[in-house]
C-alpha cells in the first residue's frame, strides 16, 4: 500500500506549505458554500403528506450572499471582496480552481521565495478585482437596466488565473507551449490576450459581463502592482547599478518588455501607446505611481533580457537532456 502511495506522497512534499494553505482555504470555501446552499435546498423544497416533493427548486439558482460575490448585496457584507476569491460553485470549476491555485502558487513561490509575498499577491489582487467588479457590473446595470445581473454571483478564480498569466508573461515572455497537441504553438506573452479574447467571446455569447470583466479587471491589477508597487528581493546574478553589491530590493518593474502595450497584438500597438503614454503621465501627475527614471528603466531591461537568457539556455539543457534519453532509450530497446 505505501509504495501505491509513494508517488503521491513525493508530489504532495513538492507542493509548498503556502500553497496547500491556499487549497485549503478553497476546499473549505467551496464546501461551506455547497453545504449552505443543499441545507437552504432542504428547507425551501416542499412535499406533501408522503413526503414527495411538490414544488421544483433550482439548486444552482440558490445564492449564499454571506460567502459569495453579489452585487447587490456585497457593499452590505465587504468581507466577500475577500471570500469570494475562493468561492466555486461547480465541481468543475472547483477542480479547475485547483490546478491552477495549486500549479500557479508553487510557480509564484520559486520565483520570490516567500509565501507572504505569494498571499498578498493573492488576496490582494483577488480582493481589489473583485471590488472592481461589483462597483462595474452596478455601474453598467445601471446603464443596460438589467438588474437581474446583480442578483448572480461572481468571483472565483477567474481573478487569480490571470494573475499568474501576467505574472508568467513578465517572468519567461518568449518561451512556447503547444496548444492542440501542437497544432498550435503560442508564446507565453500571447497567452493574457488569448485569454481575454476567449473571455470577450463567452460573454458575447451569454450576453453577460462575466467572465470578460474580472478578467480585464484581473489582468490590469496584476499587472500594475508588480509593475510599479512590488518589492523583491533581486537575485544577485542578475545586474545591478554598479555602486551595489550582492542582493539589491527593487520596487517594480521598468522594462520596456513589460509595458501594459506589449499585452497587445503588433498591429494595435501604433494606437494603443501614445494612449497608454498619456494615461500613465496622468498617474504619475496624480501621484498614483512613480515615475520611472532612465537607470531603472536600463537595468529594469538589462534582469528581464538577463532572466530570458537563463529560461532560454534552461530550455536548451531541457531539450538536450530529452535528446539524450530518448538515444539511450532506443539504442537500449535495439
């Protein structure tokens, strides 16, 4: 029985304890939600003198606004901007949820080293997009009149998920995955347009808000907190202004390859800088951010081509270790 156990075991140790910790809480989440809403299920289902049920209730269509994202009643419970990160309502959203939870939170945690900077980007990106949300979805039913947008939940983990594609993007932009068993290749810093295009179509389609408006919302937070407002810890084989030695904190990242245009296809970029331009000198005018100057912006770009270098010649021993198998392997089997 332990050695049936012992490859789940060994990936079980692999997973970070902040990462549990992050499954744990949309476990109970999850469960608190589903059990609330099978307890209201029993209590709003009517039978008569045999016990047959005489009155149909839809379990999907009862809402716990204690726990999840509605509008219309989320500025009266606020502690939901926060709970609603973790809220699913299917089992396969659940499921889903927890891959990319678990999978993106180990990624975060190699990248920084430290579980408080993966929760605070988690909470405080789910949290600040999910306000976003409410106070747009009642701004925009506002306009359209449908009020029944305010009655259905939102949340999930829609708000982290494409965190963890900005955070991706930033981090190996220019590496590729195969999509469609590889009828399809498509680069990292592709992916959060593709999202956002796929979550433009779904809404088209269910001709709703969701799930394209917390993805926009999701990807702008992210992007903009570790753009100008993160602090890490720089790895010291990455470059540095020459009067530092060893580890250095930074805030931010300056890199033209990180700029809120290069989210976007090549062809929209021409219209789309000089806005983004105006509207980051606005911010800056507003003392929202911080200018960048010339020499962060130099060796903002010198770690992010430095980081792409180490990806690139990681992805070279990868492939030339995978070369090398697979020749044994076949002069083995001959």
């Amino acid at each position: 029985m332990s050695s049936i156990l012992a490859p789940y075991q060994k990936a079980a140790a692999a997973i970070p304890v902040a990462s549990r910790v992050l499954f744990v809480i949309l476990t109970a989440v999850t469960a608190t939600i589903y059990t609330y809403k099978l307890h209201s299920y029993e209590l709003l289902l009517e039978r008569d003198y045999r016990g047959h049920p005489t009155k149909v209730i839809n379990f999907n269509e009862i809402i716990v606004p204690s726990i999840q994202l509605i509008p219309r009643y989320a500025m009266h419970n606020i502690w939901v901007l926060v709970t609603a990160i973790f809220a699913e309502i299917s089992v396969v959203g659940y499921i889903g949820s927890s891959v990319i939870l678990v999978a993106g939170s180990k990624y975060c945690h190699r990248i920084w080293g430290s579980a408080e900077e993966l929760f605070k980007f988690v909470f405080l990106v789910g949290t600040l997009t999910n306000l976003m949300t409410v106070l747009s979805v009642i701004v925009l039913t506002m306009i359209s009149g449908n009020v029944l947008d305010l009655t259905k939940p939102l949340g999930g983990g829609l708000c982290y998920a494409m965190g963890y594609l900005v955070l991706l993007k930033q981090s190996i932009p220019e590496h590729s995955v195969n999509v469609f068993r590889g009828s399809l290749l498509l680069r990292i810093k592709d992916v959060p347009f593709a999202a956002l295009c796929g979550s433009l179509g779904m809404s088209v389609y269910n001709r709703n808000f969701y799930p394209v408006l917390p993805c926009w919302l999701s990807l702008i937070t992210a992007w903009a907190y570790l753009r100008f407002y993160q602090s890490t810890l720089t790895d010291p084989q990455l470059p540095q202004p020459n009067d530092v030695v060893g580890v250095l904190r930074i805030q931010g990242d300056a890199s033209d390859a990180f700029a809120f245009v290069e989210f976007f296809p090549n062809v929209l970029k021409p219209w789309l800088g000089p806005f983004f331009n105006d509207v980051y000198e606005l911010m800056c005018v507003m003392s929202i951010v911080s200018a960048f100057n010339e020499e962060s912006v130099e060796q903002s770009n010198a770690r992010a081509a430095k980081r792409g270098k180490n990806k690139d010649t990681s992805e070279r021993r990868r492939q030339v270790a995978l070369k090398v198998l697979e020749d044994r392997i076949s002069g083995s089997s001959e």
